[in-house]
C-alpha cells in the first residue's frame, strides 16, 4: 500500500488524494429544508410536460441565485440561466 501512495505522489497526483469541497462552497442563506420548500413552491400545473425540465432548471438557479451571499456569483448564476434558457429554446 505504501508503495502505491509513494508512487501517486512521484507522479504528482497528489491532488487526487483529498478533495476539499469545503474551500469551493458558495456561502448561502439557506438551509436544506428552507431549499426544499422553495422548490416545492414552483406551480408545476400550468407547465406543458415538454418544458418540465427547463422549467425545474430555470427555478432552481433562481432559488440559488436569490440565496446565496455572493452577489457577483448571484449574477453570474442568473446569467447562465439566461442563456441556458436561450439555447434550450
């Protein structure tokens, strides 16, 4: 076993070894239940089957766009929804 992790950090893989999730987060405003209840208040019953996905996509990113602390990532987010919208159409 040893010799395995001498011979990952020869090959400078060391990065593959721990992954800090923690040091990408996004700080956000909003817990996990508080994010399921806004998810569930999206009105799903005058959706066409078809858009479902899209729609499902537009809310989330505006439910993550309005909840985290951010701003500048906040806009950016709400951006790629715009144009995740536009080549989705």
């Amino acid at each position: 076993m040893s010799n395995d992790l001498d011979e990952l950090l020869k090959q400078g893989d060391k990065d593959n070894l721990v992954t800090n999730w923690e040091k990408d987060r996004i700080k956000s405003k909003i817990g996990v239940i508080d994010f399921a209840k806004a998810m569930q208040q999206m009105d799903r019953s005058s959706i066409p089957k078809d858009k479902m996905v899209q729609a499902t996509i537009d809310h989330l990113m505006r439910v993550i766009a309005d909840n985290i602390d951010d701003k500048e990532k906040a806009d950016e987010i709400m951006w790629s929804k715009v144009l995740y919208a536009k080549e989705g159409s």
